[in-house]
C-alpha cells in the first residue's frame, strides 16, 4: 500500500496535475509560439515528457498488480450466486 500511498501523494497539489499543466503550457509555446509561462530553469519540454510518461508508466505497472491481486475476488461472487 506504500506505492498506492505515493500515488494518492502524486494527485495532490504540486503533484501531476500540475506537471501537465507544465508540460501543456511547454508545448504550446514550443508548437504553437505561445508566450513563455514557465520558468526556463525547470526541465525542458522533451525532459519534462520523458519524467511523465515514466511516472505514469509505473503507475500501470502498479495498477496491473493491484488488478491481478484483486481478481480472486471476484470468483467469490460466482461462489455466492449458487
């Protein structure tokens, strides 16, 4: 439950939402020309994609698990129904 606990952590404030807010504004000035709303001294926009995409990466790995470890459960129901 540690993993799930920094997950939890993770959707707080100053957590993901916020890193994709980042990343999006990033993008925009990049793709679009958009004035710079973010600090040029935080990760760059390829820098910044790459920490995502490896964060939630890990994030389904750890729901998989969490998925699997849960599915004897539901034999229970199929049990109970007879």
């Amino acid at each position: 439950m540690d993993q799930f606990d920094s997950l939890r952590a993770r959707c707080g404030p100053d957590g993901l939402r916020d890193d994709l807010l980042r990343l999006h504004g990033m993008a925009h000035t990049v793709i679009n020309g958009a004035s710079l709303s973010y600090s040029t001294d935080a990760p760059t926009l390829v820098e910044q994609a790459d920490c995502t995409i490896e964060e939630l990466e890990g994030w389904v790995m750890m729901l998989e698990k969490m998925i699997l470890a849960l599915r004897p459960l539901q034999d229970l129901r199929s049990q109970t129904d007879e």
